[in-house]
C-alpha cells in the first residue's frame, strides 16, 4: 500500500485540479476554494495513515471501509466527468482556447452530483438491496427427474461486515421465499475469524431447501488474513467454522461428492476448497479427489468459490463437468449493472466475473455475493440471490 500511495495522490490531485476548472467557472475563488481543497487534505491524511498502520490490525479494518467509502464518493463524480471536460478542451483548441463555457460547467456539476447521490446511496443502502437473478440452462444429458430442477446460490456472506439485523433477514427471507429444490453456498462465510457468525447462526439456520442445503469454503474462510497467537489457534478457529456449518444446517462439502436423488434418478454435487489462479489466492481445492468414485457419466454441478478454477482447471478435468458454481469476485461492489449492460474495474483482473458464461457446453455462473467487504455497500452491483433452473434439452 505503502508502494503506490503516491501513485494513488497524483491521480487524485491531477483528476481534482481538472475537475475544480468547472467549479471555477460558476463558483470563483475564494468563497468554495478552501472548502474544496480541505476534503481533500482529509482524506489524504487518512490515507496515509492507513496505509502505515499495521496489516490486518483491528485499527485499520476499521478505518478502510470508511476511507473507501470517502473517496469514492468524492473522486468517482470527478472522475467520469472528466471526459466531458475533455472533449470541451478540445474544441476550445480549435476556437482560440476562450474561457469554459458556463453551461457546459454546470452540466457537469450536475451529472456529478447525480454520480455522488448514486454512490451515497450504495453506500448507505445498497448494502441490503438485494436482487434475485434468475437463469435457465439447458442440458441434454440432464436426467429427466430433474427437468425444472430449482437451485438457489448465495456466497460472500462475510458475517463479520453485517451490522444491521434487519437488513440481513430481508436477504434470508428472500431466500427462502424462492422454494428451491436445494440451497447451495460458495464460500466466504465470514472476513476472517469462526465467532464473526456466532449472532447469525439463528437466522441462517432457518433457510431451508427440500432436497438439502450445502455449502463449501472461500478463502477468507481459512483465516489466512490476520496474524493469531499461534498456529494451533488457527487451526482451532478454521474447525470451529467448519463446525458453524453444520449448526446451521448445510453440509460442508471439502474435495468431496455427494449424490442427490429425485424419483429414482440422480446428479452429483462436488464441493472443492478454494482454489485461486491469481492474486496469489490458496490452491486448496483438489477436483480429482472430489470426483473419486463418481461414474463419468453422470451429470455433475460442482461448487467452486473462485471462478478462475474454472478455466485453470475445471475444464481441462477428465470427466465433464456440466455446471459450476462459483462467487469470490463480489462484482468488486462496484459497477454498471443494467439492462444486460455489465460493467466493473474487477473485469480486468477476472475474465469471468458475474453472470452465466458458457464454454463447449459446460457453463459457469458467478454470482455477485450476498454481503461485503471493505466497502460497507454496493454500488451498481447490488447483493444477489441467484435462482437457477436446469431444464432437460432434447438431443438433435
């Protein structure tokens, strides 16, 4: 952090000092000039502080969320009116380079404030705002019983963010209210330590799915991000997790199968540890371990918290595998997200994200999470409740 502070100044301070020529133009100094600037400095020092505070301290995991809230809600606005300012610029080169136009000014300042209202309200609200997102997919190997075979996915709980009860439970109720055959979680029930879940456990434990409820692990599951007293505490904290699992009534699944059947006939459900290709993300899972014993001819939905196991090894594996599960990425909480249009900084680092993609016939649908972290709120990628069914495709 320490590294690209004063990368992350430069940006700020050259993306304000742009900006701060529409404010000029309706507002002259010094009348909004210090108060300007002085949100700035704020900031600024919070961020260097932080970033000198010890990794993983209970200071800094307090502070973060905040700050990251504080800055995009003022650089975000300034940020994508930029290019608006820009194309002004460029044609004021060609016009003799006169003062800004001040109706050009205020439309900027009025499509940032709009930007600021959206980022306010992701922040304050968008945290419990959730969506339910439904998708079909056909398969032709899909065994008959389970035409219309219902799936509800959650993921990225992340326990220790919630504060507000309330908030929580209209996300459960949601859950339930969609009567699916089977609940499934993809990992990362908690930011970092088993007792983030000791409140919660009621209330999760009251989902409910006919055919079962089962989950797996994520990588904060593991505790690999905050320094214990000891090793042995560790491996204390990563039992007593696995155990809150099973309070809550979901089977744990760790690099193992497990067969669900519905009017004689069957599909096999697979649950890997985490298992990350990038960012320097655990390679717990092991896929053929889990796949041990399981017939390749039957058809198989595998949960798998990290997406890019899919491309990494998912597959490339000897035995087909028709659906993947996953979550992890969280739409980075931030983004555009509408009418089929997606859009977030995290599809550059992974190229599958969020939604449904498919490849030869085997599909993978990344689910944008159920809570947060760092951010305490969503921005444009709200907190999702996936619904997917799986529909028999007739063979040509």
């Amino acid at each position: 952090m320490a590294r690209i502070l004063p990368i992350i100044i430069l940006l700020w301070f050259f993306t304000d000092l742009y900006f701060f020529q529409a404010v000029l133009t309706l507002y002259p100094p010094p009348i909004y000039l210090w108060a300007y600037w002085m949100l700035d400095g704020i900031v600024m020092a919070f961020l260097a502080g932080i970033a000198f505070l010890k990794i993983g301290s209970e200071a800094q995991q307090r502070l973060i969320p905040w700050l990251m809230g504080c800055m995009l809600l003022l650089f975000i606005p300034r940020l994508f009116s930029l290019p608006i300012l820009l194309v002004e610029d460029i044609t004021r080169l060609f016009r003799g380079f006169p003062g800004r136009n001040v109706y050009v000014s205020e439309f900027v300042l009025f499509f940032a404030s709009i930007l600021f209202l959206i980022i306010l309200f992701g922040i304050t609200r968008g945290r419990h705002f959730y969506r339910v997102r439904r998708e079909t997919i056909y398969f032709p190997d899909l065994p008959e019983a389970f035409d219309g075979f219902t799936i509800t996915q959650i993921t990225d709980v992340h326990s220790g963010s919630f504060t507000n009860a309330a908030g929580v439970q209209k996300g459960l109720d949601l859950v339930n209210a969609q009567k699916s055959d089977i609940i499934l979680f993809t990992g990362d029930l908690v930011n970092n330590r088993a007792s983030e879940m000791d409140s919660w456990i009621p209330a999760f434990s009251k989902l409910a799915a006919p055919l079962g409820k089962f989950s797996i692990l994520g990588n904060h599951d593991y505790g690999d991000y905050v320094q214990w007293e000891s090793p042995e505490i560790k491996r204390e904290n990563l039992a007593r997790l696995k155990l809150i699992h099973s309070e809550i009534g979901f089977r744990l699944l760790l690099d193992e199968s497990v067969t669900i059947t519905k009017d004689g006939q069957s599909i096999v459900l697979l649950g890997v540890e985490n298992w990350g290709a990038r960012g320097g993300f655990q390679q717990y899972g092991d896929l053929k371990k889990a796949t041990l014993g399981v017939p390749d001819d039957a058809f198989k939905i595998l949960m798998s918290h990290d997406p890019s196991h899919w491309e990494g090894v998912t597959l490339h594996h000897q035995q087909a595998i028709q659906l993947t599960l996953s979550g992890h990425t969280h739409g980075m909480q931030f983004g555009i997200d509408f009418l089929g249009f997606k859009w977030s900084p995290i599809q550059y680092f992974y190229k599958q994200w969020a939604g449904l993609y498919e490849n030869a016939g085997k599909y993978l649908y990344v689910n944008r999470g159920f809570g947060f972290l760092g951010l305490k709120g969503r921005i444009g990628m709200w907190p999702e409740v996936a619904v997917i069914t799986l529909k028999r495709k007739q063979r040509n």
